[in-house]
C-alpha cells in the first residue's frame, strides 16, 4: 500500500524517535487502516537492519580511530626508521644468543620451565580424608581433583552453584591439568570479578605460568615481574628463580 | 554538575545531527585508556575490553540521538564506564561456561538510556543482504537518515546533493528498490 507523502513523514518521525504532539493524533489514525500497520511493521524491520549496518559501520570507524591512534603513537617518521634498525638488528642479536643457549642447554625451554615450576594446588576445601568417601556433591568434586580425576572433577563441578570462588578456581585448575589453556584464562578471569576472593595471588601466578607454557615469555614476564617484586606474595621466591631462569633462555 | 552534563550532551546531540563526529570522538579518544585500566581488574584480555568500549560508545551514540539521557545526573564518563562495565560483563558471562555474578556490582542494567543487546539478529540478516545489495550510495543514505539520524540538510552536505529536495526523493528511490527486492524474495 502507498501512504501519502504526509504519513510517510510521520512514520519517518516515529522511526527516528522525532515525533511531535502534533503528530501523535494522526498517528492513532493511522494506526487503525491495518494497511497502515503493516507497512509501519515492514518499515520497523527494516529500520532493525538498517540500524544492524549503521552499527557495524559504527564500529569500523571506532575501530579506524584505534589504528590511527596506534599510527600517531609511532611517529616520528625518521626516527622511527632509525629505531626499526635499532630493534631489528637488537632481534637478530637475541634471536642468535637465544639459538645458542639452546644448543647449550636445550632443557631450559618454556615448557620445561613451566614443568618445573608448576605445582599443583592442594585441595585445601574438602581434602580427602583416610578410610572415608565422600558422598556430598560438594566435596566429592574437590575429591576427585585431589585424586587427579579432572575431567570427573569438571563434570562434577559443572553441577555445583557458580557462587563460590573455590569452585570456579580448582575448575579452572583442572581445565590446566587437562591443557585447556585457553577455558583456564577464562576461568581464573571471571575470579577477578569477585571482590576479596582467597586466590587472587595464586591466579595471578597459574596464568602467569600458562603464558609460559603458550611460549609467550614476554607476556609471561610481565605477569611474573610484579610478583618478583613482592616479598609478600607467596610464589615470591619461586617468581625470582623463574625470573633469573628466563633472563638465560 | 547536572547542568554542565546537559549542556555536554546537547552539544554532543548537536554535533552528531549536523554529521560532525569530532566531539564524540573527542570523547572517546579521552576515555579510552582510562577505561582499559579501570577494566582490566575484570579481565586481562585487552581484546574484549575494546569490543566493550566500543559497545559502550556505539549504545551513547544511539541513546543521545534518541533522547534518551536527558534526565542523566552522572557525568559522560561515568554512563560511559558503567555501560561499558556491563556490556563487558555480559560478554565474559556469555563466553564462560562459568561465571560469579551474585554480588558483583555493575550486572545491574545501567539507569539511564536503553542498552540494547548489540549481537546481531539472524531475522534481519536477509534484508542486510537486500540492503547491502542496493549500492554504496543508497546503503550510506538511509544509515544517515535511519541509524545516524542526520538532518535533511546535513546529508545533503555529507553526500554532496545539490539541495534537499534531492535527498528526499533519492531516500524515496532508495527505499522503493528496497522494497521490491523484499517482496521479489518473498514470491520467489
């Protein structure tokens, strides 16, 4: 159905939210002729995906504006050129000294390290207790983590309630036994959004390990610097030995 | 203060209508490294925290076009934080198959404006393809008019028609084709 030029006005007020007492009137009148509705209805979807194209437009563009950001922040043009050298040949440097420290000692890889410094943590919510088994859901998933049982340890977490720091850490715990690096970041994430939660040192250093354990040591030493600046963390000591191993790799 | 808040959000709502971007992303520019500090306390993946700030900038654009915070009390970086605190939220709630939410502050949908889920819609996905499929300059048209909610006249402007009169029977054009390959989708 065609609607006057005067509707169409109206409707186009009402999508761009822009209608006016004056128009309201009309607008009931309009929307009694069911012809009306379902070219106000054709119309309201339309706008629907026209507003899904804008917003990604949208986006590009805030996404353009990082990039020119990141570009403005590498300026100035010469020195840059000069610097690049600087770092290339920097690079060539710690790619050659790196090669053969391997050679001398081909153990002191990221895995390896991460084999020698990760630990297990203990089940310190419902250890396992001599002669007994226990049948409460509760403690039964932390059981099964202590006996090394971790996907059965994740099943029975799943079924647990999400409200307890405990249960999202050691899942997140077994997710790194089971090497699902990448659910384990998640997991020990979503503990930052718990205010005072028991584990913030012990995550800090579990994913500090697993950016070892993924070969990114840059992202690695900066997670584990700040605990080797800490004599109060408790993976302090191991962070400074961790530190001082990195440094020769 | 509530004031000084209008005032901003008028010349934001000013600005955009007339098709100038500058203060808006003034405004985004200004906030963005603060808010990636503020967020990282949620999670480190920098990647995610951007996607939300842009969440948040995307649902002020809509909601200072629509009119929406005229009654906001709280300074534009504060609505902006608090939008972006839960877009962010909601995506790590969504992308975990575990996630703490009793007692976290900032779950709570924010006061002012509409929040709108930014996922896309599979149903408008059809007219997406009908819209994309009508050319560049029709597609630019009624994203200006319908999404970015510019005057006649700053379209005219932006698009470099001769006068108004143009733009408005262009739109008429535009959506005309639109319609038939709505309805040529819907027969065929």
């Amino acid at each position: 159905m065609n609607l006057t030029d005067r509707q169409l006005d109206i409707l186009d007020r009402f999508l761009r939210n822009e209608m006016g007492d004056s128009d309201r009137e009309e607008w009931k009148a309009m929307m009694q002729d069911p012809r009306v509705q379902d070219e106000i209805r054709n119309m309201t979807h339309l706008q629907q995906a026209i507003r899904e194209e804008g917003r990604e437009r949208l986006r590009a563009e805030l996404g353009a504006w990082d990039m020119e950001e990141g570009k403005a922040a590498e300026k100035p043009g010469a020195k840059r050129v000069f610097s690049y050298w600087r770092w290339a040949a920097a690079a060539v440097l710690f790619l050659i000294v790196v090669a053969a420290l391997l050679m001398q000692n081909r153990d002191s890889d990221p895995a390896s390290l991460f084999a020698e410094y990760y630990a297990p943590y203990p089940n310190i919510v419902a250890p396992i207790q001599k002669g007994e088994s226990s049948v409460d859901p509760f403690s039964r998933a932390f059981q099964l983590y202590e006996a090394g049982q971790y996907q059965e340890a994740i099943d029975a977490f799943e079924l647990l309630p999400k409200n307890n720091p405990s249960i999202i850490f050691y899942m997140g715990l077994c997710q790194v036994e089971l090497g699902e690096d990448e659910e384990a970041r998640y997991t020990f994430a979503t503990l930052h959004m718990i205010p005072d939660h028991p584990y913030h040192q012990a995550v800090e250093w579990y994913l500090a390990l697993l950016e070892l354990r993924s070969g990114s040591l840059e992202k690695a030493i900066l997670m584990i610097d700040p605990i080797a600046t800490s004599p109060e963390h408790p993976y302090y000591r191991k962070a400074i030995q961790l530190r001082r191993e990195l440094d020769h790799l | 203060m509530g004031n000084n808040n209008q005032q901003a959000l008028e010349s934001l709502y000013q600005s955009l209508r007339a098709g100038n971007m500058g203060l808006y992303k003034g405004y985004y520019q200004e906030y963005k490294n603060d808010f990636i500090q503020f967020a990282r306390k949620f999670t480190p993946d920098t990647d995610l925290i951007v996607d939300a700030y842009h969440d948040a900038f995307i649902v002020l654009y809509e909601n200072v076009l629509s009119r929406q915070l005229e009654e906001m009390t709280s300074s534009l970086k504060t609505y902006v934080f608090s939008i972006g605190k839960y877009t962010l939220l909601n995506k790590l709630k969504k992308r975990h198959r575990t996630v703490y939410t009793e007692g976290v502050e900032g779950m709570e949908m924010p006061q002012y404006g509409i929040v709108e889920d930014l996922e896309r819609s599979e149903s408008a996905d059809l007219l997406r393809r009908h819209i994309r499929s009508l050319g560049d300059a029709c597609q630019s048209l009624l994203i200006l008019f319908y999404y970015k909610k510019y005057s006649i006249e700053a379209m005219m402007h932006t698009l470099g028609y001769k006068n108004e009169n143009t733009v408005k029977a262009y739109k008429s054009r535009c959506l005309k084709k639109l319609k038939e390959l709505m309805q040529g989708a819907q027969t065929s």
